[in-house]
C-alpha cells in the first residue's frame, strides 16, 4: 500500500509542481506525520523531494531535476505524448490522467491536436461506447464472453469467445478472439455482436502470433471485374469507399473500374446508387442488378395500402 502512494505522492508533485503534507494528507486519507515519512523514503532512495517552511513553502522537487535526467529526446517526448493523445481522442478517458503524468515528467505543454469520435450517425453512442469497454475489461481480465452474432449472410449464432484484442480497420471495430464454438481464431464485427455478457469463466490461453487474418476477396466470393459509369453526383460516395486509383473523372460522370466479389453486398452495393450509376461490364452483373431491380418494383406494387 505503501508503495502505491510513494508512487502517486510523486505523480501529484510531478503534475502540481509542490503540494503541503496537509494536502497531500487528505487527497490519500492519511495523518500528515505519514506523509512526512514518506518524503523521508523518497528521499532516502534518491528522489529530489525536499519541504520548505513558511507560508509559501510546501513540498517540492528540485527544480530541472527531471528534465536534466530524461533519457528521451525534445521530439521523442513529444512523439510519446501525440501518440497517448491519440488513444485518448479514441475515447479512452483513463488516457488523459496519463498524458497530465508524463507531461508533467516531461515538463512540455500539451497541443490539442486530434479529436476523434467512432460513434455512428444516428446511433446509440452509449451503447456502443459500453460494448466497446466490456470487451476491454474481457481482455484486461481474461475472462470468456457470450454474445449473439449475425454474419454477413444474416446467420444467427451463440458465440463463447476468449477475447484477445480489439481491432480497427477500414472504418469498422473488430474484435479479435478464439472462438469456442468453432474451435478457432476468429474476427468478429462489433456492429454485429448483440446481447454481450461477461462471464466468471477466466481463460489462460495465450494468442496465438500471426493469426489474424481478414477475409481475402476470394474467401467472400468469386471477384469480378467491373466497369462502371457513375454521374457526378455520386462522387463524394466513390471517393469515400474506393481508392483513387479506381476512378477516373470523365466530362461528365465518373469511370469506376475495380475488382470485387461477387455476392450479396456487391449487389446492395450497386443498388445503393440508384439511377446513377450504369454497370458497363460485365453483363452477367448487369442482368442480375435488373433482376433484382424488378423484383424490388414488383414486391412494392403488391404492397397493399
């Protein structure tokens, strides 16, 4: 216990700058003869850590001292402190605490520089923000979690998952884990993990290196090439989802020319655009696109009012 105050006293001298035995008393709910101690262990072990009298004196560091001893550079303190921030923009609170320590050692002010927010429109934040950190607390705590799961094709299933890390890519959280259910490794959209719970059931397996794979074109279906022609209305959506070198801007519409497989999403994909897009090649696509365009228009007009 004692060891853990020793720990925070420093880390409160080192954000404040000085501090009274008093105050320091009453933030750890300890007698100031305790506090006077412990700046004796301090400074027995080294620790520049003196006390002053009188009404502005306090307790206190030589000044300079942590500067002068930092093993890191102006630009590597400064790349440790961005990259803490940039967790912290992620909506890790308990970042920030660490951010104000280490600037503190540092002694080097901080630059609002990055905001970052993952919630989706029109969601529920809270809901996603509370999955985001019950799986955390799975994987700090190594304990086993249950959850629903629809895949991509709409199947439903109940997965008992030994969480391993969370994952972001190409705008979507992931988590990664080894899946009791199918005896393996596994990727889980957060998007699609409903009715989550932590269990008592702690976990030793370690992870295993190099296991985590995204699925390959070909593993979702067989690719096809497309051509397409898009209006220049749609540009802000190709831009968004395709890389530049898959479109090429014409007087007056867009030529999209990109290899993708052939399934279920590519098609919702296309239809997303509406009228403004014309599939060029290949024409397989095509009449499959018009097929399911006509049975979308024949299901409305069976609608009855």
């Amino acid at each position: 216990m004692q060891e853990r105050r020793l720990f925070q006293i420093l880390y409160y001298l080192l954000e404040r700058g000085h501090a009274t035995a008093p105050e320091l008393a009453e933030k750890f709910e300890v007698s100031v003869r305790t506090i006077y101690r412990d700046i004796d262990v301090l400074s027995g072990v080294g620790i520049p850590v003196y006390v002053t009298a009188g009404r502005s004196g306090g307790i206190r560091f030589l000044d300079g001292y942590v500067l002068d001893k930092s093993l890191f550079s102006d630009s590597e303190k400064q790349a440790i402190l961005s990259g803490l921030q940039s967790l912290s923009a992620v909506q890790n609170p308990e970042e920030d605490a660490i951010l104000r320590k280490l600037g503190a050692v540092f002694q080097t002010t901080l630059t609002d520089w990055i905001s970052v927010d993952f919630s989706r429109w029109g969601s529920a934040a809270e809901k996603e923000d509370r999955l985001y950190r019950e799986i955390k607390q799975a994987i700090f705590e190594s304990r086993q979690i249950i959850f629903d799961y629809y895949s991509s094709n709409g199947e439903h299933t109940r997965r008992d998952v030994h969480p391993g890390k969370l994952v972001y890519r190409d705008r979507a959280w992931y988590l990664y884990g080894f899946c009791l259910s199918r005896n393996d490794y596994r990727l889980f959209r957060l998007t699609r993990i409903k009715n989550l719970s932590l269990t008592e059931q702690h976990f030793t397996r370690s992870m295993e290196k190099g296991r985590m794979v995204f699925p390959k074109v070909q593993d979702m279906g067989e690719p096809v090439e497309l051509e397409l022609e898009c209006s220049l209305e749609t540009g802000y959506k190709l831009f968004d989802l395709l890389e530049d070198s898959a479109i090429r801007k014409k007087d007056d519409s867009y030529l999209v020319k990109l290899t993708l497989p052939e399934n279920e999403w590519l098609y919702d994909f296309l239809l997303s655009f509406g009228s403004r897009v014309t599939v060029l090649r290949p024409e397989s696509v095509r009449r499959r696109l018009t097929e399911r365009c006509e049975a979308a228009l024949n299901h409305h007009k069976g609608v009855k009012q």
